[in-house]
C-alpha cells in the first residue's frame, strides 16, 4: 500500500513539472528547488520526497496539497 501510494505520488509530481515546464522541464523544475536533477528525477520515480521539499513544491506552483497527496479536488489552489 505504501509504495502504490508513493507512485501515485510520484505521478502526480511528473503532472505538475510537466504543467510548470513541459515534458523536457526536469531540469528547469529542479533548479527552481534548488535540488540536483537527479534528486528530483528520483522523486518522481517514487522515492520518498522529504517535507521541505513538498513544501517548496506548493509554495513553488500553488498545487492543492490535498490534490498532491490523494490526487482528489482541485490541482492548484489559484
């Protein structure tokens, strides 16, 4: 259960990067975190993302964290 949550997860954060920076934005995503490429590349094949990155991500794009987290209500809360 926790891993499928995990990559459920880890799909919504492709989502959003893809929304933000298209689907070559990677790079662009991880530089406005201020995260090597690879860590974020990491994350979004389902390793555990750490909270003050999660809290950078909504501060970052504005995405719902309830959406973030269960993948129900609105995306972004603006």
């Amino acid at each position: 259960m926790k891993n499928l949550r995990l990559t459920e997860i880890a799909v919504r954060l492709r989502e959003i990067r893809s929304d933000w920076y298209g689907e070559q934005g990677a790079q662009f995503f991880a530089d406005g975190l201020g995260i090597p490429l690879r860590t974020w590349l990491n994350y979004e094949s389902g390793i555990v993302v750490p909270g003050e990155i999660v809290l950078k991500i909504i501060d970052m794009t504005h995405v719902n964290p309830r959406w973030l987290l269960t993948g129900q209500g609105a995306k972004f809360d603006r």
